[in-house]
C-alpha cells in the first residue's frame, strides 16, 4: 500500500509540476500577446515538448494577419534595409520619370484655370470653394492626425495602451515633421527658387518660367515643392499600423493619395503650384515615411 501511495503521489507531482510549466508558458503567452509578437522559438528556456503543445492550442486569431499570411512578418536588419533602399530609390527613379513626362504639360495644365482679365488676377476659382476653404483649414486634418498618434504615443509609453503602437505613431509624426515640416517648407521652398504660376510672365507676373530642375535660388520664388500638398499626403503614413491593423493602414494610404491629388489641384488651381511641384511633395512624402519605416524606426523587424 506504501509502494501504491507513493507512486501516486509521485505521479500527482509529476502532473501538477507539468500543469504548473503550461501555466507558466501560458502567461509568457498572454504576455506576448499583449505586445501582438509572434510566440517564440519551442527551445526557448528549455520547455520543448510543453511549448509545442501550449503554442499548439493557441488559437491562429492571436498571431497578427501578417505574421499568418507570411506577407510583412518579422524580418532581419539587412532584409529591412534592402526593401527600405530599393522602395526609396524606386519612388525616386518613378519621380524623376514622371517629372520628365509631366514637364511639357506643366504650363499647359496650370493654364486651364487661368482666365485672362478674370477676378483674384486671373485666378477665378482660387476664392471659390471648395478651393478656398481647403487652403485655409486643408493642413488642420494631417495635424490632427499627427497629434492623435502624439497622444497614443504618449499612452503606450505609460502602459495605457499596447506598447506596440509606439514605433508606428513616431512614423507619423516624424513623417509629418521632417517631410513637410523640414524637407519641403524649410528647405526646398526657400532655396530653390521656383517661380509660382501666378508669378511668372505667360500669367500676368513678372518672372521667367523655370522648369522644375532649374532653381533660381533663394527669393525667386517658393512654388518647388507644395507644403499644402506635403501635409496632405502625409496622411498615408497611417500605412505603418500595416501590422496591427491592416486595414487601418490601407485606408490611410488611399485617403492620403486621395486627399493629396485633391489639394494639388486646388493649389494648380489657385496659381500657387505646377503639377510637377505637387509629384514631388508626394515623393518626399512617401520617400521619408519608407525611410522611417524601414531604416530608422525599422518596423518590420520587431
């Protein structure tokens, strides 16, 4: 009977110290899925078989899409900068291309919405709305955007929020920050030195036309590139959620375009801006936002 006894309470050991391990897998799972990462390698800390079985039962929903499908799943460093360089030099060698195919119509289509001796100097639809109002208030929703990221940042670092959303809210706001902020309202409007369409001689000003790739220099002119336009296409920064909320992430892509195309022709539209100088600001846009996403902050490899 002793023999019995002991080899059942060995046996009731054996079963609550293996129970106590699944429990102790099972929280480093519900931890990890707090963080939405990927459960880790079987070996680690030794737990081989009872890791296989925990990560067995838990349900596929808890992996993020991306991770499931195998489409935007971790990758190493080198991986991120390979795909962070050759989108960054693609959106360039795609911009330099359209900039060259855009150039004969630059005058062209800026020209439609000038009227020769009509109102605002020519300008008629420059005070009309919707043009007007999307000038005046049309940078107020890309700001708005950047200080909700703002603020869930600052909740994630508190632990008010998952922590995983900390790197694709810095995304937006530097996005925000260093395409318009810097890049096109800092640097290039004040340095390049290209006349607007309502400025130059074929539309009543008094400046020479320049092509897009022949700057002036400071003070002859602030139309290279948009900063209105910038703002707007800043939007589609909301795509660094991509592996969180996928469809979050693509909505803003498409609203950002959409958003972005609409104010470039407002601008056209206004004489403040050629087509050729909104191209820009969406490649700036879309050149800074793959490099925070890919270089600096390197989102796809966490």
């Amino acid at each position: 009977m002793n023999f019995i006894g002991m080899r059942f309470q060995k046996e009731e050991d054996s079963r609550r110290h293996f129970f106590a391990e699944v429990r102790y897998l099972k929280a480093g799972v519900a931890a990890l899925r707090s963080q939405r990462r990927p459960f880790p390698h079987p070996q680690v800390n030794g737990y081989h078989v009872i890791a296989k079985h925990v990560e067995s039962a838990v349900p596929e929903e808890y992996y993020p899409q991306s991770t499931i499908s195998g489409f935007g799943g971790p990758m190493s460093a080198r991986e991120s900068r390979f795909r962070g360089l050759t989108i960054i030099s693609g959106i360039f060698i795609i911009s330099v291309a359209a900039t060259i195919v855009l150039d004969p119509f630059d005058l062209a289509w800026t020209g439609r919405f000038f009227t020769e001796g009509g109102q605002n100097a020519g300008w008629i639809l420059g005070r009309q709305f919707p043009w007007a109002e999307l000038y005046r208030y049309g940078e107020i929703p890309p700001l708005l955007f950047a200080l909700c990221a703002l603020l869930v940042l600052v909740a994630s670092k508190a632990g008010k929020v998952n922590p995983a959303y900390a790197r694709p809210c810095l995304v937006v706001i530097l996005t925000v920050a260093i395409g318009p902020g810097v890049l096109v309202n800092g640097f290039l409007k004040e340095y390049w030195g290209r006349p607007r369409p309502a400025d130059i001689q074929a539309f009543g000003g008094n400046s020479e036309y320049r092509k897009v790739w022949q700057p002036g220099g400071p003070g002859s002119g602030k139309s290279f590139t948009c900063g209105h336009c910038a703002m707007a296409f800043s939007v589609v920064s909301g795509a660094a959620f991509y592996r969180l909320h996928p469809g979050f992430a693509a909505g803003c892509a498409a609203i950002g375009l959409s958003y972005g195309l609409i104010m470039s022709i407002g601008r056209m539209a206004q004489g403040g801006h050629f087509p050729t100088d909104a191209l820009w600001s969406a490649s700036i846009v879309l050149m800074v936002l793959a490099w925070l996403y890919y270089l600096v902050l390197r989102i796809p490899d966490q």
